[in-house]
C-alpha cells in the first residue's frame, strides 16, 4: 500500500543507491586514470582491466537495485525469465495514473551496455577477459553517474508531488 510513509522510504533507498552509483563511478573514473584507458599506450594489464571491470560491475548493480526498487513499489512484479533486460525496459515506460518512465530510450542502451557486461564479466571462468570489451563497456559508463542523477532529481520530484497528493 502506498502511503506518504512509504513513498518516504523509497525516496530514501533511492538517494541512497544514488550515493552507492556516484561512489562506484568515482571508483570506475579512478581506475580508467589509472590504467590509462583515456589515452593512447594505456596498460594492457589483465589485472588492471579486471579490476575496471570490478567497478563497471558494482556501477551497474548499484543502478540495478535502484531498478528493481521502483519496479517492485509501483508495478509489485517482477518476472522471473530474464527480468534484468526486462526491468531496463520496464524503466523506460511511463504508466498512466501510476509513474513516469525513469529515463529514455537512449539512456537504457546505455544501461543495457553495462548490463551485458556485468553478465559477461560474472560468469568468466575458462575465457579470459578481454580488455577491448572492457574498453566499451567502460566508454558507455562515462559520464554516466552525472546523466542519471538527472534522472533521478526528476523521478524524486515526481514522488514528492505523489506523496503531498496523499497527505
């Protein structure tokens, strides 16, 4: 049920996950200095680039569970089959008389980029990482804290407005 309460609690998960998306790109930024990756001769390291795969890994659970948190308290569902592609979808939809869509199209296929490649870099067991997949992964994470705090000062308005509505 919603309540101003609850709407509340939302409001304060999702600053909270906006905190762990900017902590995770501060580290993603850090990381692509250090190896380089910005410039031209950068390491080769496979280290190195696990290690930016490590951050571009967290940067897209953190923005994950911001997902699944507004999935679950507007639309109560989440399929099980293949619902990680879903949910960036699900975000993108506005649903009359419920919430607006979180971000557009273009933005999701940048979260989408992420997406596979967390799921690429999760299940490496005999393959080994390769850093050119690395390298375009992490150039669709550039910038991308900043753009979806966009997003989220937005979808924060709209649920201060929803809970003045139910007090």
């Amino acid at each position: 049920m919603r309540t101003a309460d609850t709407i509340e609690q939302l409001r304060a998960e999702l600053k909270q996950d906006m905190s762990y998306i900017r902590l995770n790109y501060t580290k993603n930024r850090e990381m692509t200095d250090r190896i380089g990756l910005a410039s031209p001769g950068g390491s080769e390291n496979e280290f190195e680039y696990a290690a930016l795969g490590y951050t571009l890994h967290n940067l897209y659970s953190a923005m994950e569970s911001y997902f699944v948190r507004i999935a679950r308290f507007f639309e109560n569902n989440i399929e099980p089959s293949a619902w990680y592609r879903e949910l960036i979808d699900r975000m993108t939809l506005e649903i009359e008389g419920v919430r607006p869509a979180l971000f557009d199209i273009d933005f999701s296929r940048r979260v989408d980029e992420l997406m596979r490649f967390r799921h690429l870099f999760r299940n490496l067991y005999k393959t080994p990482l390769k850093p050119e997949k690395v390298a375009i992964a992490n150039r669709e994470a550039e910038g991308i804290a900043e753009a979806f705090h966009n997003y989220h000062q937005r979808f924060d308005r709209f649920l201060r407005q929803l809970k003045t509505e139910l007090s």
